[in-house]
C-alpha cells in the first residue's frame, strides 16, 4: 500500500505539471500575439511570474521525487511522518501553483472594438 501511495502521489503530480506547464505555455504566446497587436512588451511582470511558477512547479516534482526515493531509507516513525508531510506540502504547493496560474489565463480578456 505504501509504494502504491507514493507512486499515486508521483502520477498526480506529474499529471498537474504537466497540465500546468502547457498552460504556462498557452499564456506565454497570448501574452506573444496580445503585445505583437500592441506593438509594445507590456507583461514584463506577468511574464516573470509565469516563468518562476513553471520554474517551482518543475523543482516541487524533483522534490516528491526525492522524497519518495529517500522514503525507504529514513527510519523511525517520526522521520516517515515529517517525509509524507513533506510529501503533502509538495502536492499543496503544486495545486497553489495551478491556482495561481489559472487565475492569471482568467484575467486576459479579448480585445474587442469598443471594449475600454
């Protein structure tokens, strides 16, 4: 049942990277085609943003991965709890990410004639 919790965990995780990153990715063109329209680079900010979520949610997978590879070598009940909490936060800090990163798709409006 163990190996079976931290290979779910890993698949889960992999899925929302994955998901994620290609969302990273969809905004990051719309945010290309919004200032080629514009003529100007005008998301300097969200642009940056967008680059350090992509960033974390890469290294967040590098650590559930080390944690889960480290996992069979820490003994003692109290070293495997702190393991499966970091093993949590991981996962937590993930779902934030994707959060954040759909908020941020959900305020690009379309550029319609008349719209302020």
């Amino acid at each position: 049942a163990e190996a079976r919790t931290n290979s779910d965990m890993l698949s889960f995780l992999g899925v929302v990277v994955t998901i994620t990153l290609a969302s990273s990715a969809n905004l990051h063109f719309e945010f290309n085609k919004m200032e080629e329209r514009a003529g100007v680079a005008g998301f300097p900010k969200a642009r940056l943003r967008l680059r350090q979520s992509a960033y974390w949610l890469i290294g967040m997978l590098l650590v559930a991965l080390a944690l889960i590879v480290a996992k069979p070598w820490v003994g003692g009940d109290v070293a495997i709890s702190l393991v499966n909490g970091a093993s949590l936060l991981t996962v937590i800090f993930n779902v934030l990410v994707l959060i954040d990163i759909t908020q941020m798709a959900f305020t690009i409006t379309p550029n319609l004639p008349g719209s302020p």
